[in-house]
C-alpha cells in the first residue's frame, strides 16, 4: 500500500503539472463539457475495466489528464465488451477510445498524432505444447483463440481472416483458460498483459509464449461524431506537452500493474466469503 501511495503522490504531482498548460483559459467553451470514454479491458496494465465497471490503465489516465487540462471531464463508466466499445464509438454515443490505428478504424475515428505506448505481441500456448512462430501462415489449420474486436494491425488481420479455425470471446480470462485446459492451440496478446494476467489466473508454468513480428502502438482516438473534434490541433499539442515527461509512462505502468494486482486479489478474497 505504501508504494501505491508514493506513486499516487507522484501522480496527483504529475497530473497538477500538466493542468498548468492548459492552453484555454476559463471562458473556454471546452470548459464545463464531459465526455465519455471506453477502452478494452484486456490489456492491463495498458487498458483494463475495474470490477465497478471504470476504465482504468496508463491509456485511460493520459486520457483524463489531457482532456481534464482544458477543463473537460470524463465519464469512464463501462458495461460493455470491447467490440462494444468501438462500435458505440462509431455511432458517436462515446467520444474517445485508444487502442492500435487501422484503417478500419479511421472510417469513424481520427487518430491523434503521437502514440502512447507500445505493445508487443506475444502467441501464448499450451505450455506442453510449444509452438515456433515462422509467419501467420504458419497457423493454418490450428486453433486460435480471439478477442472479439481485437485488432493486430491491418496485414495481421488479414492473414488471421483466412484461418477458418478462429474462435472468438468475449474476455481474455476465456482465451488463457482454454489454453491451460488445451482447448485452444494458439492466442495471439499483449506480452505484457497476457504474462500479468496468467500471474492473476494461477496459470504460470501452464502457458508460455512466442515473440511474433506484430509490435505496434496505442493512440487515442476521437469519434468523429464528438464534439471533440474540431479541438485536433490543440488535443495534438498539449499531448505532447505531456509525452514530453520520460518518467511519466514508466511510473503510471507501475502504478496501475499495482492496481489492477489489488483489484484481482479484492475479487479473489471476496469469492472466499462464504
């Protein structure tokens, strides 16, 4: 608890720091304004979804301290799935998102210019039986196991689109499960928060994991339906403005892989309750 602290003294430090360039002053018509953002709840501590139904992780707090920097609050509710999340963010019912750019994409989201943090993609597989990644090709005719939504990148989908033998989910617990019970032969996810997740899961020694050739980054995306939209030029610089900071990601990742730990241990002891 006390490194949590010392790290959320940091933060409160960090995030008071940007608020002072704020590039609107208080008659601002961003002023006031609250928006609602959604993310994927599978990439912790990236991108995760807390038990009362909050976005949390790094992606989620540069989300709030840029737009809480012009004065906009953010409404970071959410009950839904991931491909959920993007296609409210397609009708325009929710304003901002991150997640990888791909073309796809673009047709009703715009993209801001700098990336947030990058994610390499690991293929997890039964431990016991081990899998060389020699291209996406090479997957043919085995099993794999996908988050419905998910997306590696435009040639990635792709090549994964020809595989008749995709089995989608909803939650990556479900991909990880069927994995250690051999149900699955292959699960294309975050490095990072596929190893944290097997932690959480008890499954480490049950699933390993390959380097592919997918390393990619997040950005933040605005729903072209937002009023957020004609403010690109200005979300664009003051995001830099707070990229600009080295330690601020590295500190934020620690920060939530500390959260996200608590919060799966408060729902472990609470299952425990007779």
């Amino acid at each position: 608890m006390r490194t949590l602290a010392v790290a959320l003294s940091a933060l409160l430090f960090s995030v008071s720091s940007c608020a002072t360039e704020s590039l609107f002053d208080e008659s601002s018509e961003l002023q006031g304004m609250t928006v609602r953002l959604c993310g994927t709840p599978a990439y912790p501590p990236v991108s995760w979804v807390t038990s009362s139904g909050r976005v949390e992780g790094v992606n989620a707090m540069l989300v709030r301290t840029l737009l809480n920097s012009f004065g906009v609050s953010v409404d970071d509710r959410q009950s839904s799935n991931w491909r959920r999340c993007l296609k409210e963010v397609e009708l325009g019912n929710v304003d901002v998102m991150t997640g990888f750019r791909t073309e796809a994409r673009t047709h009703y989201m715009v993209f801001l210019d700098t990336p947030l943090v990058k994610e390499d993609i690991n293929l997890f597989y039964p431990a016991s039986e081990p899998i060389e990644f020699n291209g996406w090709a090479g997957l043919s005719g085995k099993s794999i196991g996908v988050l419905m939504g998910d997306s590696f990148g435009d040639r990635t989908d792709a090549e994964l689109a020809k595989y008749p033998r995709l089995e989608w989910v909803s939650s990556q617990d479900q991909n990880l499960l069927k994995l250690a019970d051999r149900r699955l032969d292959a699960v294309p996810m975050g490095k990072r928060s596929g190893q944290l997740q097997i932690d959480v899961l008890g499954l480490a020694g049950q699933i390993d994991s390959v380097a592919t050739d997918v390393s990619d980054y997040w950005y933040i995306a605005i729903s072209k339906h937002s009023p957020l939209i004609k403010w690109l030029p200005e979300l664009n610089s003051q995001l830099n403005v707070l990229l600009s900071d080295p330690k601020l990601i590295p500190l934020w990742m620690a920060q939530q892989r500390t959260m996200y730990l608590q919060s799966a241990e408060a729902k472990t002891s609470e299952k425990d309750i007779p």
